[in-house]
C-alpha cells in the first residue's frame, strides 16, 4: 500500500463534521417551498387538520426533507470558508490531491426514526464508513467515498440515520467522455431502454439467473459483501449456493463473508463471439478463495497474457449496472519484473 | 375529516402501484434544488454544467428522494409514515424529459405494520433510479 493509499485510508472511521445545528428550525414556509417544488400533494405536511386526521398532533415535515434542514445554504456554497478542525474540508483536500476534484452523488439510504414537526432543530454528524479504492467509471477514475450521517434533534435524540455514497473523480476530456454522463457514472452499461445503437453506451451484461435459492448472494453483493454458503448442521462451505449441503444433506444454512483473497485456480480468454456488454478480449477465471471454495470470476487491472496459474488476487466490486453488482478480482501485489 | 387511504390488511405482497410520470421541466429541477436548499452550479446554471461534464443541468438527488417519498405516500394514503428511503442513482435527470415511476410492494412486516415498496424511475435513458421505500401503514382504522 502507498503512501497515499495510506493517508486516504486513515480517514476511515473518522467525524468529517462536528454537528451543528441546520440554519433554520423545522418551519412551515421551507415545507410549503418544498411540497410546492416537489408537487407532492399529500396535505400532512401544510394542513393541521388533516394531518389531526391521521392521528398525529399537527403537521409534520416530509421525511425525505430531512438533509434539506442541514445543508449550508448559498452563502456558504459560493464562498465556502473551511474552519479549523473541519475534517470535510482536509478529506477533500487530500482528494484534490489525488486528482479527485469532481464530484457526483450515487446513493442515499434513509432510516427515519420519527416525523419532524415545525420547531425541530436538526443538526448531522458525518463519519467515513469506508473510502473504495481507485475505480475506472464512465466519466472518469475515482473513488467513492461513503459516510454515515446521523442527524438529531435539539435534544440529541437521533431522528433518522443516512448512509451517503459519492464518487469523487478524476473528469475525463470531453473527447473521453460517454454521449451522455450519468450521475452514478460507473456504470456505463445502465441505459436498458436505450436503443442498441452504435454510438450509445454499451448494453447490459447478462442478467445472472437470480432464485430464491441464491436471491442472497447476489443481494449481499449489492452491499459489497461476499458472501459464501455454509451448512448450519455441519459447517461445510460451498458455492455455488443451493437449498442442500452436498455433504451431509441438510436444508439448514447460513453464511459467512469472505475476507476477499484468493488465487487463480483456473482461467481462459474469451476473443470470441462478441458481445456488446464486454470490451474483448476479457479474461474470465476461477479463483479459489482463502476460504476454500471457488467461484467464477472476471479478472481486472491485469492483461490477458500476465495472468499465471496460482496468481494472489484480491477482491474488487464491479458497479455493472443500477441493478447488478459482481465480484470480481485484481493481482494481489504488484507483478514481477520480467 | 376521515382517514383515507390504505390499510395494513388490505396490502398484499406484489401488488402494483400505479405509475407516475412526472415532466422534468427545467424551472421543475431549478425550482426543486432550490426547496432543498442544494446551490451546486450543476443544478442551476446550464453553462457550468457543460464545463464540468454534463449535458446540462440535472437534477439533484435530495430531489430524486423526495419524489421517490412523494410517490409511495401518494398511494399509501396521509395516514402513512416514511420509515426508509434508500435509493441509487443511474442516469440523469435532465430538463425535457419525462421520468415515470413504477414500484411494486415487494415485502411486508407484521409486527411494526410495516411495507416495503420496491421503486423505479426511468427516463430515456434508462433507470434514473432504483431503491426502497418502507412505511407504516394504519390498520383497522387506527393509525
């Protein structure tokens, strides 16, 4: 690991953002602005007896408004003034650094612990869950940074908890860029309406045959976990999952996450035939995890004609598409000199 | 005034909700990066957002939770609360495009009364977005 890898690393587990409380309380005219902009109907947010109706004390805000009460408003965005101790502001520093300087949003998870009512006083604390290494997207190399942003009322009760992913990357050239780029740029191959045209982005790789029977390995990835089947009788590991232990016969499972490290047990290079979803040639192995099982894979970050049998690799999450995140591996360390 | 809209009991696991398409009209992502108080150039200043890499102004995603929540109470009815939004965004909402919602119930909770909604928004060029909603729904009347 670099030097830089390691300074970036550091930041993992640490407070971005002492909390401090949003500009404004909950209050009716920032609801109404939002419920007008958003046209959202419902009428809990602006009449109180209606929303009486519904068995609440009085109105209440939308939920989804919840990181509006915090963000830093326009003085502050124009003109941003870092003070001392602000973690954001030395994270993306170090980000710059790295080439890092744009930035889009990919993913907000909500977990809302009650409604707001107008007199709240929200305020949000953000620390690194976990910073990606360096990722070739559509609009460019970057790393996506998440955080968890816990935001609490004026009494330091917590009324909802965020999970938060963005990717900070390096812009390509114009000429480098896709026709269109998309605000989760990663993931090229997200247009499934798009017609197959020659000057469109690439089509979507192959939908796996998801069943109620490995529907959780696959969810588990979503979450960039990797996942492998054990039998909760006796113990065995196994993969590809099924409904029974081909070892002792039970119906019985759980899982354990995978630490992510392996070698190639076996590889071919795909030339042919074509397919629209995949750069040719494309290199697709089995690797072998620590663990013991395998799994069928593809490799990255290497060339068709480095890879040797028994290579150290190292667990990567490929963004495929909004709907499909796969395992896949790089070379554990970097490759000998011939 | 009387409790409208759904009932625990009355949801079942796969049902569809109605779709929604929604106009992306350029004042519409202006006005709405505003209500949430998010002042990136991106989302308002069409010139600055070709210079960093877009085709234009696109919608900002406090925006892309809001109408994700505005859609699931909708058919949910007042008496629902937003318990979880979580969402992942694919290609861009830009002006002059239409997004259309679709979402089917995909799980339910008994004991906290609760729905899981399986949500997705997309535009011409494929899926805006992609995520969950859960709320609580009201049963027997009572909320």
């Amino acid at each position: 690991m670099n030097e830089y890898e390691e300074r970036l690393r550091s930041w993992v587990g640490r407070e971005l953002s002492v909390p401090k409380p949003g500009q404004d309380p909950v209050n009716v005219p920032m609801i109404r602005h939002w419920v007008e902009a958003m046209a959202d109907p419902n009428p809990v947010y602006l009449d109180e007896e209606a929303a009486r109706a519904t068995g609440r004390d009085g109105i209440v805000a939308p939920a989804s408004m919840m990181q509006a009460w915090t963000m830093r408003g326009y003085a502050a965005t124009v003109n941003p003034r870092p003070g001392a101790g602000d973690g954001m502001a030395e994270l993306i520093a170090l980000l710059d650094e790295g080439g890092y300087t744009s930035v889009v949003a990919t993913d907000s998870e909500f977990e809302f612990h009650r409604e707001l009512v107008p007199g709240d006083h929200v305020s949000a604390g953000e620390v690194v869950e976990a910073i990606s290494p360096e990722k070739n997207t559509a609009l460019g190399a970057g790393r996506f940074i998440t955080t968890v942003r816990t935001y609490r009322d004026q009494d330091g009760e917590v009324v909802a908890v965020q999970r938060w992913r963005t990717l900070r990357f390096r812009p390509k050239a114009p000429q480098e860029r896709p026709e269109a780029p998309q605000e989760r740029p990663e993931a090229p191959q997200e247009r499934p309406e798009a017609p197959q045209e020659r000057e469109k982005p690439r089509a979507l790789r192959p939908r796996p045959a998801v069943n109620l029977d490995n529907a959780f390995w696959f969810e588990a990835a979503r979450e960039h976990r990797l996942v492998v089947q054990r039998c909760a009788a006796c113990k065995a590991l196994r993969h590809p999952p099924g409904p029974c232990c081909p070892q002792c016969g039970s119906f019985d499972w759980d899982t354990v996450d995978s630490a992510g490290d392996g070698h190639v047990y076996s590889y071919v290079v795909n030339h042919h035939p074509p397919h629209p979803a995949f750069d040719m040639p494309y290199i697709v192995a089995v690797v072998e995890l620590a663990e013991g099982t395998r799994l069928i894979t593809n490799l990255t970050g290497v060339a068709p004609e480095e890879v040797e049998i028994g290579m150290p690799v190292v667990l990567e999450w490929l963004e495929a598409d909004p709907e499909l995140t796969l395992p896949v591996f790089r070379p554990a360390a970097p490759r000998k000199e011939r | 005034m009387i409790l409208t809209g759904r009932d625990y009991a009355d949801v079942a696991v796969g049902e569809e909700l109605p779709e929604l398409s929604i106009p992306l009209t350029r004042t519409m992502i202006v006005a709405t990066a505003i209500a949430s108080r998010d002042y990136q150039d991106v989302h308002h200043d069409p010139g600055l957002a070709v210079e960093r890499g877009s085709r234009d102004v696109f919608m900002n995603i406090l925006t892309t939770n809001g109408l994700v929540d505005r859609y699931a109470t909708s058919w949910a009815g007042p008496a629902a609360r937003v318990r979880a939004i979580r969402i992942r965004l694919g290609a861009p909402n830009y002006p002059g495009d239409t997004m259309t919602l679709t979402g089917t119930v995909s799980a339910k909770d008994d004991a906290a009364r609760r729905v899981e909604i399986a949500v997705r928004g997309t535009n011409s060029l494929g899926a805006h977005v992609t995520g969950t909603v859960v709320i609580e729904l009201p049963e027997g009347g009572r909320p």
